[in-house]
C-alpha cells in the first residue's frame, strides 16, 4: 500500500519503492491512460438527485457479455459411383441421418448452456456445403465459430475459420456417428498435407474430440477474454504501474488489452465524496449498512465503528462512478495517504466490499496485474485477490494485502477481522481467513506482458502477522525454485479453484506467453 504523505518516518516496503516514489505528487502518478481526465460532475447526477431528496440510488454490475456461438454442421451426402472410392469416412449417409445429427447437436448445446456458469448465446445451427455461404458465414456476428466437422470438403472449413474470430472444431469418435474430420483434421486442415501449422487462426488446442466438458473450458477461457478486452475502468487517480519495469504498463493495458482508462482526479473524488456526506438520507442509509455489516457472523470489530461506516459512504462513491461511467471496474492510485483526508477512512473495505458484490475492485491502479485480475474473474465468474507477493520457500509462500474479498468462492462469506489498515493504522481493513484445504489459481503477470506465470496452490494457514491485513500461506503446487526463478513483475492475482488451463487458453489468443510451472511432468 501506498503510504500517508506526512509520514516523515517512513519505511518503504514492496508496494512503495522509496518514499521519493510515494511522496510523488499525484499528477507525476499520472502515467498517460489515454483517456480524458473525468469531469467532477463524473457520477454527480446521482448523488445530486439523493440530496434533492430522492431515494438513494441503487447500483448493481452490470452483466458479462455473453459469448456468441455459431455453431455449422459441416456435412454432405456421396453417391455410389462403381468401382471406385466414392465414400469417404464417416457414419453420415443419408438425409435421416442429418436430421438425427442436427436433433443431437441442438439438444447438446442447450445442456452445454445449462450446465455453464458463464453466458453463452447460441445462434441458430447452420447446417451447409457450399463453400461460398460457408465464407460469407464466417464474416457473420459472432464471436466463436463452432464447426461440427462431420464430411465435408475443406474449403468449407478453411471458409468458416476467420482468423480475426475464435473457432473450435468438434468431431466425434464416440459421442454419435464417426466423423471424416476426426483422421484428418491434423494433417489437412491443421497442417495442409505438410509438417508445419498453416491454418491462420487456430492450432492443436482448437480441436476438440467428443467432449463437451473440453468445449466448455475453452469457451470459458474466451468468454473471460471477451470480457477483458476493451474493459472500461475508473482510475481514481490515474494509472500506474509497480516499479520501474511497470511504467509502460497503462500504454500495454491500451494496446494489448484494449483497455479504456477513464481517469478521476482527486480534487474531483474530494468534491464528490463532500456531496455524499452532506445527504443525510445517504449517510443513514449507509450507517444502516454498516451497522448490520458489523452484526453478521464471521465479522469481528477491531477499529472504530465510524472507519466502517466512512468506507460504506466510500462504497457507494465509488458505485456511483462506475455507474456514471458505465462500467464495473475501479481501480485507486495513490490511494493511502491522498484517500484518507477526504474520507476519513481508508479505501480498503470499500474496494473487499465491491469484489463481493461482482465489481472488479483493485489498490493501487498497477495495471501490470490488473488485466490479470479482470480476465481471472470472468474466467472463473469469482472475486479475486490482488496481492503482494513474500518469498517463497520449502513449498510454501504467504500472499497479503488489505483488500481480499470475503465472498471467495462466489457464494460463501469468508470470516474476517475488520482491523486498522496495518502501515497507517487507520481506517477499515478486512483480515479475510480463507478456507484451508481450497485450492487456488496464482497468476504473477510480467512486466513487458510477454510471459505470465501461473501455478495452483493450496490455503494451508492465516497468520496475523505485521503486514498487510489479509493475509494467507500457500502450498504451492510445483517446484518453489522453479517460481524464485521464474518470478517477474510484482504483485501476483488470485482466485479460489483451478483456472490455469483456461488462463493459458486465453493468453494465447492475444499473443502472451504463459509458464504454468503445476503442469504435470512428462514421462
């Protein structure tokens, strides 16, 4: 965390440098986001209409994108021709065979919708053999191309790929009547007839053969990359990045990522945070919030209560942003020393309180993590955990910060300790115990966005050690030399459950390398 300015003994720790870098001025925070500085008036509208007396606005996420499918039975009957090969492979050959292939795909991708946690919208089957409609259909509204390869020709695959979409091929060996593609989708379409890869757009990873279970991660890793790509974000402000090797890291979050950066300065956060504390009907209703906050089970009170209900006024401030910017992610820079004159409390809770509440909430606007944090949420459809990471040693390492959501697993509220934020001793911090035995998902993001590392891990202890609040030991799952080795960036991302392969999946699309070191090793 980022240090109160007029802390003249200050010591520096992994967030901060030096006291040079904290002690910066705001503005030489500010690392060219791209997007125009926000008005004051950003979210104003809504807090004006509770002062006027209104009822007090209730802010929700908005809702995912949902990945559009295509899905294309490629198919086609063969006539007899006399002593010669007229059939080629495949147990499609008549027009009843089809209709019962169609029937069985259709009733498949509804179970598949079904049994998704994330959204998927199906566009109609299309069932075709000509390669020109297949060519016109892949330039068609979508963002996955599914291609049934049952018999056809590959022109009509090479037609349906687009390059500038996603695409998955499915073919049967069990699951229903043999299809042509499953000999040679390798070494026609995929390599045509040579030794090296020559269909733009997609590899080996992209053919799927009979399991929906397989089709389905591989969705799950593009619907979070869809989600990603192009996110809008509120940066209180400005963007940043840790150290020195993150200074480019906003202008990557644009190029790369397709970020939009829409900054808020702190004078026009001082205004809006002024506007919230004089509407009384806000203040009770957040006070309400709050008290009850401190009521529920699992919470235990270590800060004056007041800290606590500041951040619920900070919490909604903040949902009126995100609102007003028509979006669902924040992210504060600088945020310790600048924040809590304004608020008078810290902005730890509000940012723990928002990942609970399906927003995507970070500290200290390093935007060489944060698309880490935005593409594991929607892979995984959970809140996540930006964290600092310690040294890792005999299997294990403790990741911390004061941030951690409480609802981790997407249902269940974690039990948690609402403490002073630990460099300042002041505020309202959550020190969040996460459930022992849970496995988890450690993303560490490099610096240049060239290569992350990733690898799973196990909740084995919450000590209440001096650092950051939240803080967790982690078995790790992998070779801890291999990780000091491999190690870049600064702060790491987390999750509950196991989402490396769909991680990876999705890096790949965007031309990032990825070094999963809990990969099984090969015999």
């Amino acid at each position: 965390m980022e240090r109160n300015e007029t802390n003249t003994n200050f010591v520096p720790c992994g967030c901060c440098m030096s006291k040079a870098t904290c002690l910066l001025n705001r503005r030489q925070f500010m690392i060219g986001a791209g997007a125009g500085l926000v008005a004051a008036n950003l979210a104003m509208s809504s807090l004006a209409q509770v002062s006027a007396g209104s009822d007090v606005p209730q802010y929700k996420p908005i809702s995912p994108k949902p990945l559009i499918v295509q899905p294309v039975l490629a198919v086609q009957l063969y006539k007899p021709h006399p002593q010669t090969s007229w059939r080629p492979w495949g147990g499609i050959h008549t027009q009843e065979d089809i209709s019962k292939e169609q029937a069985r795909i259709q009733d498949e991708l509804k179970k598949l919708q079904a049994d998704s946690e994330f959204a998927i919208q199906t566009r109609p089957l299309v069932t075709l053999s000509d390669p020109n409609k297949a060519a016109e259909l892949g330039k068609a509204d979508h963002d996955l191309m599914l291609i049934y390869a049952a018999n056809t020709d590959l022109r009509i695959l090479e037609g349906l790929t687009n390059p500038a979409k996603w695409t998955l091929v499915f073919v049967r060996h069990k699951s229903g009547p043999v299809y042509l593609w499953y000999e040679i989708a390798h070494n026609r379409y995929l390599r045509k007839t040579v030794d090296q890869f020559g269909q733009p757009g997609v590899d080996h990873q992209d053919v799927v053969v009979d399991r929906y279970d397989e089709l389905q991660w591989r969705m799950r890793a593009l619907f979070g990359l869809k989600n990603t790509l192009g996110k809008r974000i509120v940066a209180i402000g400005g963007a940043s990045g840790w150290g020195a090797g993150g200074q480019k890291a906003p202008e990557i979050s644009k190029t790369c990522w397709k970020m939009d950066i829409q900054t808020v300065d702190y004078p026009a956060l001082g205004e809006l945070i002024k506007k919230a504390r004089q509407n009384q009907s806000l203040v009770k209703y957040c006070s309400d919030l709050a008290d009850r906050y401190m009521k529920e089970t699992g919470i235990k009170v270590q800060t004056d209560p007041q800290y606590i209900r500041n951040a619920f006024v900070l919490n909604e401030v903040f949902k009126g942003l995100m609102d007003k910017a028509g979006t669902d992610a924040i992210t504060v820079n600088n945020c310790m020393g600048t924040i809590m004159p304004l608020s008078e409390t810290t902005a730890c809770l509000p940012l723990s309180l928002l990942n609970d509440s399906g927003y995507t909430a970070y500290c200290e606007s390093d935007f060489v993590v944060i698309p880490s944090g935005v593409l594991l949420h929607h892979i995984s459809s959970l809140p996540v955990f930006l964290n600092d990471p310690t040294y890792p040693h005999d299997g294990m390492v403790t990741i911390a910060h004061c941030t951690a959501p409480r609802k981790m697993d997407g249902e269940n509220y974690e039990p948690a300790q609402i403490v002073t934020h630990f460099e300042s001793d002041y505020g309202a911090a959550p020190k969040v115990d996460m459930k022992l035995g849970t496995k988890m998902t450690v993303i560490d993001p490099d610096f240049d966005n060239k290569v992350w590392l990733g690898f799973e891990a196990e909740v084995i202890d919450n000590p209440f050690l001096d650092i950051c609040r939240s803080q967790t030991d982690i078995q790790i799952k992998g070779d801890t030399d291999e990780l000091n080795a491999q190690t870049r960036g600064f702060h790491w991302m987390a999750s509950y459950g196991n989402y490396l392969r769909e991680t990876g999946y999705a890096l790949k699309k965007v031309g990032v390398g990825w070094n999963n070191l809990s990969r099984p090793s090969k015999a």
